[in-house]
C-alpha cells in the first residue's frame, strides 16, 4: 500500500481552518479564523521583512563602493523598512478593531463571549 505524502504547506493550511473541522460555523469560529489569519500575515511579513534588511545589510557590507550595489541595498533596506510597519500596522490595526467591536483577541472557543 503506498503512503499518501501530505505537502508541506498545506498543514499549517488545515491549522488556520481547525476550527470548522470538527463543528458548524459560529460566530466564535469566525472570529478565532480571523485571528489566526492576522497572525500567520503579521509573522510571515515580519519575517520577510528582517530578512530583507538583512540582505540589505550583506550588500552594504559586499558591495565594495558600487553605486549600482549600494541602490540595490537602499532599496531592500526601505522594502524592509515598510514591510516591518505594515506587519506591525496589521497587527494593532485588526487588535484596535476587535477592541473597538469588544472582541476578545484572546484565541479560545468563544472568541469573544460569542459562541
């Protein structure tokens, strides 16, 4: 019997959506959907982010005085820059609504006292 391989991407894929697996669509799972998907777009863009400055950093250190390399490096830097401000924007922007709206951003079963 062959074993059937499961692609690496597609588990963290089934964690966001856990909470429709195994009960209807609540409100509470909605909200918890949400919470998830803001955090896995905060960490991946905020981690793309650093990575960027740090290449940024190597062609500055690597670059030997070309102009040409130090442009280059400016601009990973300034892409750097942004993507760590829209990580951080869309975390405190999507924790300021759920406040605003009295959302728990706490990840429990009933996000919220909804359930």
């Amino acid at each position: 019997m062959e074993r059937i391989r499961i692609p690496f991407w597609l588990t963290p894929t089934a964690l966001l959506f856990t909470p429709f697996g195994a009960s209807a669509i609540t409100v509470g799972n909605l909200c918890n959907l949400f919470l998830r998907v803001k955090n896995l777009f905060a960490g991946v863009i905020g981690t793309l982010a650093v990575i960027s400055i740090l290449y940024a950093a190597f062609l500055f250190l690597t670059g030997g005085g070309s102009e040409e390399t130090q442009k280059k490096a400016k601009t990973f830097l300034l892409y750097g820059i942004i993507g760590i401000a829209v990580a951080l924007f869309a975390a405190v922007a999507a924790t300021s609504i759920a406040s605003f709206l009295g959302i728990s951003t706490d990840l429990t079963p009933n996000c919220g006292g909804f359930s």
